[in-house]
C-alpha cells in the first residue's frame, strides 16, 4: 500500500507492505536504523518513537496506523546544527550510555516525559522510562541526565 | 597530559545518543541476502532424514543448507563438541540435537519473511531419544548418553584439597551444613545475535559480527568451514552488551558458510541473519546452574577450620566454556578466607539443557552464594555478629590461598568489607563488631512488612586463570615530525558497552603524553589487529593497560632516536599463573584479584512475598579509577543485573524446553525494580601489578548480592533459603503460606 506520512518533519510517500509494523517500515524502508529492535513484543523499549508527540513501542504499531500522522525517530532529536541537543548532551556528560543499545529509546522516553512535564519529581522520570529496558547501565545516570535537562530547559524557559 | 582518573566523555558517545552507531544488526550491503535457521525446537533426538526440496521449491529461495554442507561439522570454545548443523554427517554422532535451540538447517533467501516461511517447510524425520535435564540424573551410570564417543555425562572434575579435611571437622565447634541450589540466568543483552558475511576484496570470508573475541571466533569458523584462518575475517562494529554470552560462537559460522556456499554457486552476494528474540534466548548459552553440597565447621572463638563442598555444574547440551567456569567456581566456593582444611570436588555435567557458559562473574556468582550462605549461617549458629566473624577469617597481605599459592599481591578483602559495613550501619567496639539494623523485623507501622540486613563479601581474578597464557598484543604507530602528530592504537577490544575504547584512548594519550584528540584507534578487525584476547573475566582495562604502557614507553624511544613514522607492535606477558595439580588442584591460579563487599537492607512482605531492595551499599577496590563516571555505571549495572538475579529473574526450563522464551515471560529488572539509590563506595587502594595501579572491574560487582540478599531475608524472616531468586512465590513457600512444590 501508499504510504503518506511525516517522519522527522519530512513528508514521506513510498509504498510498503500494508502488514509492516512501524519498526521495520522505519528500519527497512526508510533506513533509519537508529530505531532499535530488542523484543518484537512491546517489552525493551528499544523501538521506541513518538507518534504525534508520544511515545509508542513502534514494533507494535503497523506502519498503516501511523498514516497521515507524524512520527520523530531519534535521527529527529538533535541541536540546530545537528548535533546532539541537551538532553543527547546530558545523556554524554551523565554517563548515561554504555552500549548504547538502548539509548535511542531512552532518549526519546526522556523527551516524552519532557514535552508534556517540564518539571518532573525524579519518581516520574523513573516512570516515564519503566517501559524501556537497559541492561548495561543501572538506570541512574539515565535518570540524572534527564532531570539534569528539565533543571535546565525550566531555567532557559524563565530566561526566555 | 593526565587523563588518568578523568571522568572524559565515551568516544563513542555522540553517535550512540544520536542513533548513529552502527550495530551489526543496522548494516546493509548492496544485494544482501537474509538468512533464517531451523532450530530443533526438541531436546534430544537423531535426525533421520532432511528433506529441503519443499523450502527449495518456494520462489525467492536460494539455497537451503543442511549438515551435508558443511565441510568439518563441529565447533566450540575448547573442545569441538557441537555440530554447526545436526543431521547424518561423517562426523560421528553429529546426527543428533542436544538441546532445543540445536541448528538442523538454514536457508538463504531474498528476505527474511521468505527465509522464515521456507524453512517451515523444510521435513526433518527425528528419532527422538530419552531426555535428561537434572544433573543428579544425569550423573547416574544408566543415564541417557548426550555424547556418546563419551563414557559418561560427567566431563570433567576438579579437585581442590589443602589440610586435613577430617580433623578440621574435628575441631570444630559448631557445623552447619546444607544443600544450595542457583539458577540459570539469561543474559538479555539488548542487541540480539547477529551476523553479515560476505567475499571482502581481498578475497577473504568476512563476517561482521557480534561478539567477545575475534581471534576465537575466527579460529572456530576457519575450522568449520575447513579454511585457513587467514581467509577468515572477523569485524565487530559496536555491539549491544555481552556479559559473557557472546563468548561462544551463535550465528557467525552458518551466516559464514552461507555466503562462502554463495560464492562457491557463483552468486556472491552476502549474507545477513538477525536472531530475533526467542531464538537469542533459546540459542545462546546461560549462566550455570550449580547445587552445592557443602558442610562448613568453626570453632566457638570464631575461626573456621573445615569447609568441603561438592558441586555440580550443569553444563547443558555442550561443554562451551564450562569447565574453566567450574574451576573458576572451586576457588570461589570458598571465599576469601584464610581455610586450613578444605575439600572441594567439582563435577562438569551434560544435559539437554540449553548450553551453559560464561556470564559476568563465570562462575563466582553461584560460588560465592555458597561460600557465603554458609558463612551467615555460621555466624547464625555460632551467635556471632557475621562482619566480626568474617574479621576473623578474610585473608590479608601475604595470606595463602586455600589453593595454595600467596595471593597476588594487593589484597584489600578487609579493607572493602569494612567500608561497607560501616555504611550498612555497622560499628566497632570493645564487644567486636555489631549492628543495631539487624534484628529488627518487624515494622512498627505496617506489620506485614519484615526488614532485614544482610551483607556478603568476594574477590574475583581478573584475567584468565590457571596457567593460560595470557598475554595481549597491541599495535602502536606514531606520526609527526617534530612532535606526534597522531598516535594510531591497533587492538582487539570489542566494545560491548563496558567503554573500553574510552579507556584505551585515555591511557594510550596519558602514556604517551600528547591529547586525546590525536589518539586514533583501529579496533576489533582481524584483519587489521593481533590478538588482543578476550573481553571477559575482567581482563581488558588491566592487560591492554599494561600493554599500552611498556609499549608506549618503547615507542617513545624509538620517537627520541628519530624514527618517522613509529610502527611497533607489543605483547604484555604478565605473571603466569599454574596449571592445577590433578590429584590437589594445588596451582599458583591468578594474576590478579578485584574484591568488593555488598550489604543490602530488604523489606519482606510476609502477604505478599515481595522482596524489596531498599538500599543497596556496596564497596569495590578498583585499583585505580580510569574513567570514574564510567567505573560508576559499570558498578551500577552490574549491581542491577545482580538485583535480578536474586530476586527476578526466573528462567523456566520443564523437560529441555524453554518456557521463558521473551522478555515478556523473562523479566529483568525495569528502573522502577531497584532501588533510587545505589550507595557505592569506590576504594582506590593500587594493585601493584596493574596499570596505573588498576584492578580489573568489569565482573567484581555481579559476585554477591545474592548471599546478601539471602542473608537479609534470613534477618527479616528467620528462614534461610537455599535457593534464589527469592520471588515472591517462593518466599510464600518458605514461610509456608503456599503449599510446598
């Protein structure tokens, strides 16, 4: 099937199987491999996107549902001049990342939590990122980089 | 330049956070085919006949491959004792499947979805043969053969005798004695098995790959496919964790012969294979079970004088790394005490289990569980405090191992244990050691809820054991003129996530004193990297360290007397160690030694049954923090996969199948499953043989929650459990408000 969607705020239009989950229409036919499969059952977290702003296991979601609507992968999720933005730099000076499997979906977990609670308790954070697995880290510096971040988007926003 | 004790940002780590790090699994060449296996999916039985010309038959297959391909079909990590795929053969007995996660065939088609449907359609005539999973079982004359060629499903024991075992038992005032019992664990590295091979332009069979050990991966596919190892090449791009179950080889060598049997059809294309989740779990190897039988004596003034312990591995349906995990296990068995009358006899044992191999700890783990659990209940029966009682009996400098040798120097078992007791709320006086924590079970409030404290102590070597000969090889090139423009490090360490390639970048610009930012590093190709050996048994940051080191010292030699560029290769060799005497198991076993300490407050919902981790404090010698940051999420980490192993992680196994078989049903801990706070203490006391004074760390932290969990629980609940982990069923058993199994 037609395939019509906005990915990365880039109109897509591209045919596909009309069974594919949104995981392997973003891996195989888009080549945005930065989107992760660990489970196939909605269990690590690894494939994790926002659709239209919020999070959703894309392995469990077939690419059709995601037709006409928006979806940020992490190659979405930078700085202006494409490097990492602050919550990808907090995840660096945190030690937030290890094998890095995982990160995508934790990064993205994070802006979730940060685009709909600019000033969450750190049992919130710990919440937002339950659905994501890693096996590497130990969650806590994951944990620090994201309430890093909000300390310090709530600061820019007084700024502003 | 000092980038020792920086805690410098992982090289790795833009591309990480940004999705951009390239995993064997991402990797897409032109023309590439995909490549599915068919597993047994049954425990034990012959296979008769393959029949493949209905998966041949089905449009967009190309080639389907069975045993018959293969040119030498057998492989493994010391002893060559798996088919590369079961079914008749000329090997003998390479006709049959051992454990349900067995390969019978493999076809290569033009997508994955095509591969999967044929191989459906593959008919394989199976003989079924009698199934054995319990070791006890398994041991018996008459018990079913796994490998027949061998006269026994016993495949090998190790001895560890020291002192009068008798007479220790004689003097000893109080013996406690017990049967233990530790589970499997699966690793779940995030990333699952995966392979790409393909003819490079040099006309080598490459494979990249996911895994621990290149040279080791290569050898065993050389061997398969009857080549030279020179035509092999294995590449690691970054992989997505390890703990150990990457050391054996998964889908490297049939992902190989694929692309070779292409190339040999004069339709060279490549090759790729993802294991998809089940097949991860059912395809690589566990952690060992182990059941101890043990029996431990200590006279009333606290000293202990006897412990003997018999134990059995269960090795599954191949050897993979068993038997140096066993023996691995013998040391550990008795913890670090000062013992003068020990007996330990290990048994390595098949059964149609899924393989047994190397995870984090390889084999310290199950063992200090039992040299542990034995000592808190010791100190139980002896009415002791068990931190004064530890006092009493850890080693110290210049103390010999119970295996004989002096320990290598730097040994700091006291010294982490009284960190960590301290912060677990223990204090001196004139009366020895106490803790006002322990004791009080109940809460005050909520009467459901037990509290408990518990602690636990452990070393483990770093490096590989018993007389190997360790060494690692690394390449050094230096560019410039009047002064080093760049440095290029050549090495053999994968990045599975524990930072290594940081760390060699911080030591190799620290050793040669120019900024990281002109350290270079060609990583974990075989092609264009000696061995640098495993990453495993805590090894890497000590051993390539210590090669960084004297190399860069040479090398900057040669820099002073003019030579432009630098090209010069070294080898670390460091102490080696000793083979174990048969009859005693006497050796001079190990390089190195990390120690740490745990202590853990629980709360037990005697309801429920729910076990829960309140606080976790846990001190570690690491030597010398190269990357603090990075020593602390490597700690954390490995406290977490420890959390679930004691009280999460259940793998289910009924009559050789798995029925644990995806991280829905396997669970592994989640943030919300520990505690927010972990207490670590990092203690930097050097090791006089490591680099910068560094331990190896990368294993020390997984050795002892367990016993200290357990240890806890006891405190909470008046019941010792023999067994882990302590889900909340099992503890309902324990206290008995369900009904025994």
């Amino acid at each position: 099937m037609i395939f019509d969607l906005i990915v990365n705020e880039e109109p897509i239009h591209t045919e596909a199987p009309a069974d594919i989950s949104l995981l392997h229409f973003l891996r195989d036919h888009l080549k945005l491999t930065g989107t992760k499969e660990g489970c196939n059952v909605g269990e690590c977290g690894a494939c994790s996107v926002l659709l239209d702003g919020k999070l959703v296991n894309s392995c469990l979601i077939l690419a059709a549902q995601a037709n006409g609507r928006r979806v940020v992968t992490i190659e979405g999720i930078h700085a202006e001049d494409g490097g990492p933005n602050d919550l990808q730099q907090a995840f660096i000076e945190y030690g937030a990342v290890q094998c890095g499997f995982c990160i995508p979906g934790m990064v993205l977990a994070g802006e979730a939590l940060l685009n709909s609670n600019i000033n969450p308790t750190r049992a919130e954070i710990r919440e937002a990122i339950a659905g994501n697995l890693c096996r590497c880290t130990g969650y806590q510096q994951i944990v620090d980089a994201i309430q890093a971040t909000a300390l310090k988007r709530q600061e820019k926003g007084r700024r502003d | 330049m000092n980038y020792i004790g920086q805690s410098v940002p992982r090289v790795d780590a833009i591309a990480k956070v940004k999705g951009e790090a390239v995993f064997a699994s991402d990797m897409v060449m032109p023309g590439q085919t995909y490549l599915k296996m068919l597993m047994a999916h049954r425990p034990h039985a012959i296979v008769r006949r393959v029949d493949t010309s209905k998966a041949e038959a089905l449009s967009g297959v190309i080639t389907v491959l069975t045993s018959v391909d293969v040119p030498n079909n057998e492989f493994g990590y010391y002893t060559y004792d798996q088919p590369v795929l079961c079914g008749p053969s000329s090997k003998l007995y390479a006709d049959r499947v051992r454990f349900i996660g067995d390969r019978v065939a493999a076809v290569v088609a033009e997508t994955e979805e095509i591969a999967a449907e044929a191989c459906h359609l593959i008919e394989v005539d199976y003989e079924d043969l009698p199934v054995v999973c319990d070791v006890e079982e398994a041991m018996k004359p008459d018990a079913p053969r796994i490998h027949p060629d061998l006269d026994s499903n016993v495949f090998s024991h190790h001895k560890l005798y020291n002192g009068d075992i008798e007479e220790g038992f004689r003097q000893a005032d109080v013996i406690v004695e017990s049967v233990l019992n530790t589970p499997a664990q699966e690793h779940a590295f995030l990333q699952t098995e995966s392979g790409l091979s393909y003819m490079d332009e040099e006309g080598r069979l490459a494979v990249v790959t996911t895994g621990q050990w290149g040279v080791k991966d290569r050898k065993q596919i050389a061997h398969a496919l009857d080549l030279a190892e020179d035509q092999v090449r294995v590449i690691y791009p970054m992989t997505g964790g390890a703990f150990g179950g990457r050391e054996d080889i998964s889908v490297q060598i049939i992902v190989a012969l694929a692309a070779l049997k292409l190339h040999k059809m004069g339709n060279p294309r490549p090759v790729k294979v993802v294991w998809n989740r089940e097949e991860s779990i059912i395809g690589h190897c566990k952690r060992h079970p182990f059941r101890f039988f043990t029996r431990w004596g200590a006279t009333k003034d606290g000293k202990i004088v006897a412990a003997e312990v018999k134990m059995l591995a269960d090795g599954g349906a191949y050897k993979f790394t068993t038997s140096i995990v066993a023996s691995n296990a013998v040391i550990n068995s008795l913890g670090p005490y000062e013992i003068p009358n020990v007996k330990v006899d290990a048994y390595d044992i098949y059964t149609n289990t899924v393989p047994r191999g190397a995870f984090r700890g390889f084999g310290g783990p199950q063992a200090v569980y039992c040299a542990e659990q034995m000592v808190n209940k010791l100190a139980a029966a002896l009415n002791m405090d068990p931190v004064e009682l530890r006092m009493r009996n850890l080693a110290k400098e210049g103390s010999l191992q119970t295996i004989g040798a002096p320990y290598p120097p730097g040994v700091t078992i006291r010294e982490v244990t009284e960190a960590c007791a301290r912060e677990a709320g223990w204090q001196t006086s004139s009366i020895g050691w106490t803790n006002d924590r322990t004791g009080n079970k109940v809460n005050p409030v909520n009467t459901n809820l037990r509290r408990g404290v518990g602690l636990a102590c452990a070393h483990k070597n770093v490096g590989f054991s018993y007389g190997y000969p360790e060494n690692c090889t690394i390449g050094i090139d230096l560019y410039g003129q009047t002064e080093i423009e760049k440095a290029v490090i050549h090495h053999g360490a994968s990045e599975v996530g524990m930072g290594a390639h940081t760390v060699i970048t911080q030591m190799a610009a620290d050793a040669l004193g120019i900024p990281m930012e002109k350290i270079e590093l060609v990583s974990t190709d075989t092609a264009r990297v000696k061995d640098s050996g495993s990453v495993s048994a805590s090894r890497m940051t000590f051993f390539i360290g210590n090669a960084i080191k004297e190399g860069a010292e040479k090398a900057l030699e040669l820099w002073a007397h003019e030579e432009r560029p630098v090209h010069l290769e070294h080898t670390y060799w460091p102490h080696q160690t000793t083979a174990p005497d048969p009859e005693t198991g006497q050796c001079d076993p190990n390089v190195s030694y990390g120690y740490t300490a745990q202590a853990v407050e629980v709360l037990v919902d005697m309801e429920t049954g729910q076990v829960k981790i309140e606080k976790i404090h846990c001190a570690i010698d690491v030597g010398k923090a190269i990357n603090p940051q990075q020593v602390t999420g490597q700690i954390e980490g490995g406290l977490v996969q420890s959390v679930g192993y004691a009280v999460m992680e259940n793998f289910v196994e009924k009559d050789g199948q798995v029925l644990t078989r995806n991280l829905s049903t396997y669970l592994v801990p989640t943030v919300l499953d520990i505690p927010d706070v972990m207490n670590i203490k990092v203690l930097e006391i050097p090791d006089p043989r490591g680099p910068w004074g560094a331990r190896g760390l990368g294993e020390v932290m997984n050795m002892c929650l367990a016993p200290a969990v357990s240890a806890a629980v006891h405190d909470a609940t008046g019941i010792w459990f023999d067994h882990f982990p302590l889900i909340p069923e099992e503890i309902l058993i324990g206290i008995n408000k369900l009904p025994k199994k």
